[in-house]
C-alpha cells in the first residue's frame, strides 16, 4: 500500500509525492457505526497511541483508535523501496531503551536489527567541512575531535553532569539542574569558546544541532544535557545507544506488531484518515468530533497529538492557562532528514560534517541497496531551513556539498524523505525544547484534563522525545485508564 505520506526522486519519475509502506491499514477502518459506546478513545496512532490502545485492549478494555493518516507510526515509519528499507522519522533503537526493548523482546525482535553505521571498508573516513575550510581525518580521529569537545561541553560539575542530573528520570531533581534551562546551547557554547579549536567547535556545534533539529540559541541546553545522560554521560554511550542499531525490516515491521495484538483481541475498533477536531468532557463521559462531523463518545479518552499540533484540536472545558502556554510555546525541532541512495558503491564507511554553510549538515553512510549501491543518510535543520520537495534540485546540491573532499562526486540515483515541518499532523520533528519550556511546563504537559489523558514521546520523563518515550508514555496512560474503570465498575457494582 502507498501512504499519502514522503516524497521519491529519481532520474527516471522525478518528484513524487507518496511512497510504499507497510504501516498503511487496508481497510482504513473497521468502525462498525457511529453509536458504538467505548471504555476509550485513543487519538493518534504513533507509539504511544499503539501502546496505549494495545494495553487497554489487552486488558479487557473496549478501545477506538482515531488516527488522521492513512498509516500508523506517526513520526517513526520506513518505506520499502526496492527491497530496502528507507526510515521516514524514528529509526534507532538499543537496548540502553528499555520500553523499546521490552517490547521488542515481547516480539522477539531482539535479532532483527543490524548495524546503521559501519566502518569497515570502501570510503573509510570522516569529513569535515567548515564553509571554505576542509579536514578529512580517520574516525578515531573524528571520535577524539568529539570527545574532547563535548567534554568541554558537558562538564559543568567537574563530573560531566552526573551531580547535576543525577537521575535523568526527574530531571530537575537538583536546583541547578533548572537553572540549567534557562541557558540556550549558544549560551554554553559562548562560555567555553576560548577552550575550543575551530575544527572542535564546528563539530560540537553540528552534534548538537543534529540533536535538536533547530538553531544553537533555540537549543536548551538543559535538554541535551538530559539527553546526554541518558547516554551514560559520555559520547561513545551517545553513539551507541543514538544511531547504532535499526531494524533490518524498518520500524513499520515493528509498529505493525503493535496493531496486530490489538487487533487480535477483537476489542479495538479503529479509523484511519480520521483527524480529530474537537474533544469535549461531558463529565460521565468524553465525546469526539471528527473532521468530518463524526461523533464518538468513550468514558476517557487518550490524547497522544504532538506538542507542535495540540493547538489544532479545541478543548470544552478550555485546557488550563498553563497547559495552553506550552502548547502556544511549542518545541523547536525542524529536522529535515534526507535519504540519498549513491550509484557510488564504496561511501559505506564515509560520515561527513558540511556546517554551518550548507543546508544539509551531517550525513553517515548508513547501508548498501540491494543494487549494490550505498545509501547516505543526511540531517538537516532549523539552522539552515529547507523544504526538500520545493526545490528539488537545491536539496541534490545540498547532499552533494557534503563531499567536498571526497574526489567522487555522488552519482544520486534516488531521493527519499518526508518533510515534518509541513506535515500538519506534526509540525516538526522530534520534540526538542527552547530553554525554559521544561522548567516552566514540563509538568503542564503531562497534566490530566478531566476524562482526557495526555500522552506522548513529547512530555516522557525518560527517553524523551525518542520511541522509547512514546512507549513510556503509552504504558502509562493505558495503566490509569485501565486501573481507573475497573474502580468504577467495582464501585457501580
Ligand atoms: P507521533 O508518532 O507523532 O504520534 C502521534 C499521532 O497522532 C500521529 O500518528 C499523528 O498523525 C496523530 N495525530 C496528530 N493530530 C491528530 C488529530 N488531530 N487527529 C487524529 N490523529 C492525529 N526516535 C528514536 O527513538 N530514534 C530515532 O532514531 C529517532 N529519529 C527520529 C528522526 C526523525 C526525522 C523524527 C521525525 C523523529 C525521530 N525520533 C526518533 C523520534 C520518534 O520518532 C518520536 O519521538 C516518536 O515516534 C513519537 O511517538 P508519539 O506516538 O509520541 O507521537
């Protein structure tokens, strides 16, 4: 099936809109009639809204998932494309991630991931281009270069942040944890400048960017020190446990595994295709409008709509003051992800830096097709904005400027990639906040509304904005739910 979703180049079809997955659900629905009464609505079927759907149903509870794309996965879906599978969103996994790991051993899936980066052989080095200035060096030297920059980085206690987020799951356990929050990655960066040596800074900065998707001053710094500790506090825990290891079959082969237990329970029903537009508590109960009119009602209902496109879906009652000031507030992460497939057979090894000049930032040779030739995964961000599907023609030049030291020039065979900037079901990437959103909102985020719960990779306390955090989220809500109606009915008896 083609989800309406993510965008192909080649030479041969040009730019089209639209690519294969297997996370497309035929029939899109399997909603009996509009009359039906449910424990709960779930809205959104991303992770989290799998989990908590699955989990409910698992229990015993009679669930309706609403989801307003053609597919599941929300921000983490591949596209088989010639045998091969190309990751839209989401896409590594370790098993540093515990609710990822969880469920993937629940699916014995624990094997069916392989190695994203691999330095072994063809192209076997590190490139790093600084606007007009080139270096190209081993990875052992890149892993120094990084090392002893986000050492200087990260050391804000004299232990690389272990005493100031020392338990990453309440990460403002310590005051100057908070205080943290209020510094931006450019405040920090500003601080240890004459501590850095061009090549160090550039690499720090492009790291960190990769990380947030945005610019340096819209980076909180308190949350890539969040991140970092949940690495273990150091780079080589970052690598390991940020971009390792990927499902040999892409993530839709693992969120499909969700859906499929749910729907064998018999006691999900579902829609696809079917955005929300308005949730409004009738205190017994909670009723949904659809986009298109429909009305469902539910006892509680779970909301797992991102941050950026919460403000889209109206509340009767209003969300609180609080709740409303984070939404308005948002995170900043524009992540532009763009997969290149090389006729060039030997880049398998070759990771490449082109920042702050060019729009595309940091790439990793990240597999081979089945054709033989090596597939290039390039990030870039709110520093330098780009719509890949406008100009299809500047995001060609801008991969091909991640080579400028390597002698061949990239033959592009194929583009792949989903803008989630434009896509209105997220508005952004992964979830990554300015300086001052967590502090100031963290728990406005997680608040209950009433009937409605809130749930999403978002406002997870652990791994924040990455799968695992979705499925953290999910657990949870479908556990209150779920203890919540068996409550109820004891007491109706
Ligand atoms: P979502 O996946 O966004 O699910 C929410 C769902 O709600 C969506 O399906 C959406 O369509 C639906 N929805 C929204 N509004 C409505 C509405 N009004 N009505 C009905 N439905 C609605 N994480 C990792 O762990 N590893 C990675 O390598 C990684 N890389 C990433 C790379 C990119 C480019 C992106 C975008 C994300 C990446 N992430 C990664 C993050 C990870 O994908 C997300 O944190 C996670 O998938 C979010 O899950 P979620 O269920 O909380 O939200």
């Amino acid at each position: 099936m083609t989800s309406r979703d993510g965008f192909t180049w080649t030479h041969a079809s040009g730019l089209t809109a639209g690519v294969p997955s297997i996370g497309v659900i035929d029939p899109p629905t399997n909603v009996p009639n509009s009359d039906a009464s449910y424990d709960v609505i779930v809205v959104g079927a991303g992770y989290c809204g799998l989990t908590a759907a699955r989990n409910a149903a698992a229990e015993g509870l009679k669930v309706l998932l609403l989801e307003g794309r053609d597919r599941i996965g929300g921000r983490s879906w591949s596209s088989n494309i010639g045998g091969y599978p190309f990751e839209m969103g989401g896409t590594w996994v370790h098993w540093g991630q515990s609710n990822t790991w969880r469920e993937m051993t629940r699916y014995q899936m624990m094997n069916e991931v392989e190695r994203s980066f691999d330095f072994s052989h063809g192209v076997n080095h590190y490139e790093l281009n600084i606007t007009k200035q080139g270096y190209t060096m081993s990875h052992e030297k890149e892993d120094e270069l990084l090392i002893s920059a986000l050492n200087k980085f990260t050391n804000i206690d004299g232990v690389y942040g272990r005493d100031t987020i020392p338990l990453p799951y309440d990460t403002f356990h310590t005051a100057a944890a908070k205080d943290l929050d209020n510094l931006s990655a450019q405040d920090r960066i500003n601080s240890i400048a004459p501590s850095l040596s061009p090549q160090e800074r550039a690499a720090l900065e492009s790291f960190v960017l990769l990380c947030s998707g945005a610019t340096l001053i819209t980076t909180s710094f308190h949350e890539f020190m969040h991140w970092w500790a949940m690495c273990g506090y150091t780079y080589a825990g970052c690598i390991d446990m940020l971009i390792s290891w990927k499902f040999k079959n892409g993530q839709s082969s693992f969120a499909i595994r969700f859906f499929q237990e749910a729907l064998a329970t018999k006691r999900l029903a579902y829609a696809f295709n079917t955005p929300v537009n308005h949730i409004r508590d009738i205190g017994a109960a909670v009723e949904i409008t659809t986009r298109a009119g429909t009305r469902y009602t539910a006892a509680r209902l779970i909301c797992t709509v991102p941050l950026n496109v919460l403000g889209d879906v109206t509340f009767d009652p209003h969300l609180s003051a609080s709740k409303r000031a984070a939404i308005a507030t948002g995170h900043v992460n524009q992540c532009v992800k763009v997969h290149a497939e090389l006729a060039n057979r030997d880049l398998r090894s070759w990771t490449g830096v082109a920042y702050p000049h060019n729009e595309l930032m940091y790439a990793i040779g990240d597999g081979t097709t089945p054709a033989g030739n090596t597939h290039v995964v390039c990030f870039g961000g709110g520093n330098k904005p780009i719509d890949p599907e406008v100009d299809i023609d500047a995001t060609k030049r801008a991969v091909s400027n991640m080579f400028a030291q390597q002698d061949e020039t990239p033959q592009i065979e194929r583009l792949v990639f989903h803008n989630w900037s434009n896509d209105e079901f997220a508005k952004g990437a992964w979830f990554f906040p300015a300086p001052g959103l967590l502090a100031n909102h963290l728990e406005d985020m997680r608040e209950r509304h009433g009937n409605v719960l809130f749930a999403s990779s978002d406002w997870a306390l652990g791994w924040r904005s990455f799968i695992d955090g979705a499925i953290e989220e999910g657990t949870r809500v479908a556990y209150e739910v779920g203890k919540e109606l068996v409550e109820l009915r004891n007491v109706k008896g």
